[in-house]
C-alpha cells in the first residue's frame, strides 16, 4: 500500500495543526508523498496567507511599498517554525520574494508562494525530500495542465525519491514563469501526484470528516456520505458542493486510485471515499443535494418545432455569438428552454432575444428571471421507484413551486428550478424527505 496525502489550509494554519498533519503522516508509513497548501485561516477573522500575497502583488503593481507587507506574511511563517522548534533559514527565500516584487511583479508567483514556503517547512519537519512543482508540472500555452509531460517528468523525480514534500497549487508556465490553478488547485496537484506516482490512495485532509449530503449552511447537522463516485462527485461539485476541487478527480481517475476525504482535526473517523464504482448500496436513495442561486431561463415556443431540423442549434447559436453558455435545456414538443447564470445574460439579453427572432423566427420568447437550480444526486435513485415523486411531494408540503424538472438519461440526478427565495427552504425540504425520514 502506498498513498499520497495533501492537506488543506485550514490543516497548517499554524504550528499546532502543522503538528497534527505530521503525527498523521507518521502514524501511517505507506503516506509516502506530501501535497501541503498554504496556511489557511487560525480564527473566523484571520486572513488567510494566500489572501495576503494576493494583496501584496497589488500593492507591488501599483508601485506601493511592500516592505511591510512582506514582513507580515514572514510573521505567519516565522510563528509556524518556531512553533516546531525548526532551525530553517527563511532569509534567502523573502529575499528573493522581495526582489521580485519590487522588479517584475506578476500574480501566479506571489500567490503561488504559500505553498512553497509551507513546502519547504514540512520538508523539513517531517525529514522528507523537497520536490518543487515547478521543475515538475507543466501548463501549456492555453493555460491548461499538460498532463503528459507532468506524467513523464514527475513520475521519473518520484521513482528516485522514497519519500517527499511536493507543494500544491502551482508549477512552470509555457512561458517559463510560475503558473497557478484556480484556487482551491492544490487538491488538483494531490492528484497528479497521485497518478504519477501510481498510489493505491489519495488521501485528502480537511476540516470536515469527509462530503456531507447537504451544505450544513442551509441544514442543521447533515449526515456524511460514506462512498461517492467520480460521476456524482462531479454533479455535486458543480453545484457548489466544495469540499474537493471538482477537476482533482481527473488526473486519478484514470488509474483507478480511490480519494479519501479526511478530517485533520478527527483522523479517527473514515471520512468519504471517492471511487470510480462500487457494489455498496448506498444507506440513502440520494447521495447528496446542492444547488446554486441565480439563473435565468429562456423560455422559446414554435409550432411543430420538434419536426423543424436545425432549430435548436439556431437558438444556441444565438447565445453563441454573445459568448454566454448554457447549463440546462429542457423542451417539449413546441417548446424549447434555455437555462443560463443570470449574471452573463442580462446585459445581453435583448441582443440575445433579437438574434434568436432573426435566426429561428420562434412564436414567442420569455424570459424568467431569479432561478435557483437544485440537483438532487444519488447512484441509487435508479434502482428506486417513485424518486421524482418524492421530491415533488417534498416541495409541495413545502409550499415551494417548481418551476424546472430537467432529469439527465444515466437517472443519476434529478435538477429542480425553484424561485431563489425557496432555495433554502427546498434543500431543506428534500434532505428530510429521503434523510431524516430515515433516521
């Protein structure tokens, strides 16, 4: 057995969480390879490192005086290798933080510094050899992970190196110059590293023992969901699930290697287990619920529409030529909907309506605004009757109008339209019907 283990910001924020991330490290001699993010947040009004670099490139692009700000952020680190008792020599590397933000300040690089300064102290804590992303994952010019040379040159630096610390989030540009992932990008690295070193697990340390059914902001104490699949992590990330960044299951998926959501704080509990596909009947019908706020639809009508060939790639077109995508689109026989974020389509809504008339010549066109879309999730709704009415029952007693159904062929999920004042109310409702009820 041999895993690869990240651990998020809120797990090093300081030399106290650094210390349990180590003790689980140690605990367990198959967790081989280290994937560390940047010190999170140590208290609800902390800010966290990341945040702060953020702000010192801005200040540094506008020509403004770093010096103080730089010294701030060596606080943070400093606080950290004291804490552990390390005898490790920060100069040189806010030296070289400094001089490049005074001469050629750019974003990737001081956001990418957390991480590698976080990098460097566990390397040296937990005695294991530091490996920088930079000399080991690849971006191509479109600004994309080139995954085939990362596989190639980080599989050959890990086949020589038994153990080691390899910080998330960033690695080399097209260009030469540091790149970044989106935030919460370190999950991404953990599982390139992962893939590249042909791990049996990833394991990923959190502040939460593992994915909740529902966003415990909306409902009080959700239950944790024990096995997930990749097909319906992906679901629910997309609608805002986020305790794992919804490309890290790409690179793993690949190889068959399972993901482990674990609480830094609770390493005694199982957490969740992200697998390509499992035998185990899910404890509920539903693996989970989500949703977001603010969308808009579409709503075209035009007789006999189903037999006019071209029409639906008339009105997407339409949206195409003002650069605004789609997310759902449900339709009848005479009617088409089109589902978008409400925040791309106003300003462009009567250009939007004008091309649709002039391309597909429909009957009508109206617009509903103020849509929340909420994805009901669950491998196990297929093998169970009656899932839709159950969710229609539950917004009903609700007093919650429907005002979307769009259910996808794999019957995996079910998304529901609602008014963006029920959003809360509907979650709610939903999670009792197939949770609570069962409890």
């Amino acid at each position: 057995m041999r895993k690869v283990v990240k651990f998020g910001g809120s797990s090093l924020a300081d030399a106290g969480q650094f210390r349990k991330a180590g003790e689980i490290v140690r605990a367990d001699e198959t967790r081989l390879y280290v994937v560390p993010s940047a010190p999170g947040k140590r208290f609800p009004a902390d800010t966290k490192v990341t945040d702060m670099l953020i702000r010192l490139y801005k200040t540094a692009a506008e020509g403004g005086d770093v010096d103080a700000q730089i010294a701030r952020i060596r606080e943070r680190f400093e606080e950290i290798v004291e804490g552990l008792g390390l005898n490790i020599d920060l100069d040189g590397e806010f030296q070289e933080i400094t001089r490049v933000m005074k001469e050629e300040p750019y974003l990737d690089y001081a956001a990418s510094r957390g991480e590698y300064l976080n990098g460097k102290i566990m390397a040296e804590y937990l005695g294991f050899t530091f490996i920088d992303p930079y000399d080991a994952i690849f971006f191509n010019e479109e600004g994309a992970l080139n995954s085939y040379k990362t596989e190639k040159v980080l599989s050959a630096m890990l086949s020589e190196t038994e153990r080691a610390v390899i910080p998330g989030f960033y690695g080399q540009g097209k260009d030469g110059k540091v790149k970044t992932f989106s935030r919460g990008g370190s999950d991404v690295t953990g599982s390139v590293v992962a893939s590249a070193a042909k791990v049996d697990v990833y394991e990923n340390w959190t502040d939460v023992s593992g994915f909740l059914v529902a966003d415990p902001r909306v409902v009080n104490n959700p239950v944790t969901i024990h096995t997930i699949t990749y097909r319906e992590l992906r679901e629910l990330s997309y609608m805002g699930a986020a305790v794992l960044h919804e490309d890290a299951i790409f690179p793993v998926r690949s190889k068959g290697i399972p993901i482990n959501i674990r609480n830094t704080n609770k390493p005694e509990d199982e957490g969740t287990w992200i697998v390509e596909s499992t035998a185990k009947k899910p404890k509920y019908t539903i693996t989970g619920v989500a949703g977001k706020r603010g969308f808009c639809a579409i709503l075209i009508t035009k007789a006999m529409m189903n037999s006019e060939i071209g029409f639906g790639r008339k009105v997407l077109q339409a949206f195409e030529e003002n650069h605004i995508s789609f997310e759902h689109m449900p339709s009848g026989i005479d009617t088409m909907t089109v589902v978008v974020h409400e925040t791309e389509f106003m300003d462009k809504e009567q250009r939007v309506v004008s091309a649709i008339h002039r391309m597909a010549q429909p009957d009508s066109v109206e617009i509903e605004s103020d849509l929340a879309l909420i994805a009901v999730v669950g491998r196990g709704m297929k093998s169970t009757r009656g899932t839709a009415a159950r969710i229609f029952s539950a917004l009903a007693h609700a007093h919650v109008n429907i005002r979307m159904i769009d259910q996808g062929s794999s019957e995996l999920n079910i998304i529901v339209g609602v008014e963006n004042k029920d959003f809360e109310t509907a979650i709610r409702a939903i999670y009792s019907i197939f949770v609570e009820t069962r409890l």
